[in-house]
C-alpha cells in the first residue's frame, strides 16, 4: 500500500511527492525501506523512489532472497549505483562488487555513494561500457541519466570492455551473480562474457530493452544452459526482467 501512496501515477502519490521535490539536491538522505534501510543517499541522483525505497521492487527483493556472504556481484549499467550498494549490503562483510558505467553524471553519484557508505574496499568502479569486444564506441546520452546507450553517434565517446578479456586479465574475480541492464546492448555483454557463463554460470539479472536483443540473449541463454524466470508476469517474447539461472542437465 504504501509503494501505491508514493507513486507518480496517482494523483495522491503526485502530491505527497511535492515537498521532496524542494529537498536540496545535495542533500544526504538515508534508504527507507528493504535490506538497504539506513544506506546514505544523495537525493539529487534521481528519483525518489530510490530512497523511499519504491525503486524495482520487484528486483530488489529477488536480490534479496538470492545474494549470499561472500559472493561477487558485477553490476553492469550501475547507473548511480543503487544495485552495487544492495550488493554490497547483502555480500557483506567478505564479498566484492564490481560496478561498471560509462556516464560521468552517474559514475560521480557512484563515488559519492560508496564514499558516504565507506564502501571503497567493496566496491570497485570502471568508467566504461560492457560490450562483446574491448576498445571505444559513441555514447547517446539519451532522454534521462538511466537512458544512455551505445549508438553509431553519440554526444561521448567511451571506452569498452568485454568480460572475459577482464577476467582473464586477472584484474577482478569471477563473478557469481551479475546484473545486465544496458539499454539494448544486452547480446553484446552476453557475448563478451560466454567463456564466464559457459564454464561459471553466474546467476543473471538481465533487463531487455528492445525486442531484436531480446530475442538474441534469450536465445543465447537458453543455448548455454540456463532456465529463465519472468519477473515481471508477462510471457517470455514480451518480458523485460528476467532471472536466469544455469541448471545442470
């Protein structure tokens, strides 16, 4: 009930929102609600459902019931890094997060968050894309922070990374949970980390934001083994959030 009272799409949720929106953008808040209750937040990195604790709901308590101690958890499109500190939260005290994100706007949120969190032996940050190949490509900034893509043109230029080259790199450690939410590059991280999924088989929390990347990871993760479940109730072909996890056959 209360997630109701706060949403934008009721009239009344619209007007209990009003007085945060005078709240100083620079104001430090705390997280109210879920396993992240507590966790310091800067109000102006987005919307208020991030503190109010109304922020993909649904997600977020699938992260809790699924992350454990001590695991590694790669976030991937962290955005200003409400996931890598849910993450964090819920590996804690010995697991280790691993953020990546090519906007500068939202990575300077990320550090401010991990630093008001004193979270900077716990998580680690790349200013970059994930894609299937390491190097640069354009960056459309798109309609709002959380909208950016990697485009043909594109108002920034940003370094790419794929995952395995990372991990063979030895710079990080293999991830056992990873969350993908790219805005349609989505095939193209799968691709650059299928030796990780084929030989690791990480649990995935992978958003889809355009039906030809859709079809291609679904595809993709079914030929590697692993079982999807929809998290938002609609059918596979038109779903957007999905667990997938690797059974053994």
């Amino acid at each position: 009930m209360k997630s109701k009272l706060f949403s934008r799409a009721s009239i009344i949720g619209r007007l209990l929102r009003l007085p945060l929106d005078l709240l100083p953008e620079d104001l430090v808040v705390r997280i109210l609600r879920g396993k992240m209750r507590g966790v310091r937040w800067v109000k102006g990195a987005g919307e208020h459902g991030y503190w109010l604790g109304t922020y993909e709901q649904r997600k977020r308590k699938a992260m809790e019931g699924l992350l454990r101690a001590g695991q590694i958890f790669f976030d991937i499109g962290a955005n200003v890094g409400y996931f890598s500190l849910l993450a964090a939260k819920l590996t804690a005290p010995d697991g280790f997060v691993v953020a990546f994100e090519p906007l500068p706007r939202n990575t300077n949120f990320l550090r401010q968050h991990i630093g008001l969190n004193a979270l900077e032996q716990r998580i680690k940050l790349y200013e970059a894309a994930v894609s299937d190949h390491d190097g640069t490509a354009f960056f459309d900034l798109g309609k709002s922070s959380a909208m950016g893509h990697i485009a043909s043109q594109g108002q920034l230029e940003v370094q790419l990374l794929s995952l395995d080259s990372l991990i063979k790199s030895g710079e990080v450690p293999m991830p056992d949970v990873m969350k993908i939410d790219v805005e349609g590059a989505e095939f193209e991280v799968l691709q650059g980390a299928k030796e990780i999924l084929a030989e690791h088989h990480p649990l995935l929390f992978i958003d889809t934001h355009a039906r030809t990347a859709h079809d291609k990871s679904i595809q993709c993760l079914l030929e590697l083994g692993y079982e999807l479940e929809l998290l938002d109730g609609k059918p596979l072909a038109e779903s957007k959030e999905i667990i997938a996890s690797w059974h053994k056959n």
